[in-house]
C-alpha cells in the first residue's frame, strides 16, 4: 500500500528568485500543487521525458499529439550531487551549505533538485542511494517545489 507523499509547508514570504512556471511546463508544477510528479510520457511507447520534448524513439504526431503529461513514481537514484558553501543569491545564505543533486527517475528521466532531510551524502560513494519525492508547499506564493530525500 503507497503511503502519503511527505510534504513541507513553508509560509515564510518567498524571497528567493521565483520558478520559471511558463504554458509548456505548467501541467507539471499543477501536479505538484496536487502532490503529484509528473513526466512527459509518450503514450505510442510509455517512454518518460523532462523536460519536455519529442519522443526520440519514433516518428511524432505533429504538435506533440503523442505526448502527455503522466504520473510518475516519484522516486530515483542519486546520479551526482554537489554541496554547496557559497551562496549564488543572498536569498540562500541561510541555507548554506546544501546538496543540489542531479535525480535519475525510475521511470528514465534526469531531474535536478535540492535534497532534503537528516541524511545528506558526504561523498561519491553516495551516488547511487535511492531517493524519493518530497513536496514544498509555499501556499502564500501558489506553488510548490519538487525536493528529494534519501529512503533506506
């Protein structure tokens, strides 16, 4: 039996640069709102891409006909990570130092994100470990953010 998605709720005031929510990637970010990841799934192939694209393993009906916003697992491996210790936007200098990892999805995907919770990786030997979705609700702004964490 799946259980419910772990999510944070922030209502501190958003003062980090906003995300980029445009027409071909707000199908995603609705399903977030909903707790729900989503790929770009071709529905000839089951094959999962993000972000958006055509499928590369057949020929494409024109304007993406082929092509649907899907869910997906939510879950993957670490395929690299970084720690940061400088603060690109002042608005992150609290946060220092953090991991961003790059996620490779169940379903084949590769998505970017920064990781969540008491268990961090520490060094390469942490590629590898199986991640899972963790939803950030910024209720006051109307939007949430994709966050991973490490699952035993």
């Amino acid at each position: 039996m799946k259980s419910e998605p772990e999510v944070i709720i922030s209502n501190e005031p958003w003062q980090k640069p906003l995300p980029n929510i445009d027409k071909d990637n707000a199908a995603f970010y609705e399903g977030l709102r909903r707790h729900q990841f989503l790929v770009w799934r071709c529905k000839k192939c089951g094959a999962s891409y993000w972000p958006k694209a055509y499928c590369q393993n057949h020929e494409n009906e024109p304007f993406a006909a082929n092509m649907d916003w899907a869910p997906a697992s939510g879950r993957g491996k670490i395929f690299a990570f970084n720690r940061h210790h400088l603060a690109f936007h002042p608005a992150f200098k609290d946060e220092i130092p953090y991991v961003y990892a790059l996620i490779e999805l169940d379903e084949g995907p590769l998505v970017s994100s920064t990781l969540v919770g008491n268990r961090l990786p520490g060094d390469v030997y942490d590629v590898g470990q199986t991640v899972e979705v963790v939803y950030e609700d910024h209720p006051a702004e109307g939007f949430s953010l994709p966050r991973f964490r490490i699952v035993d």
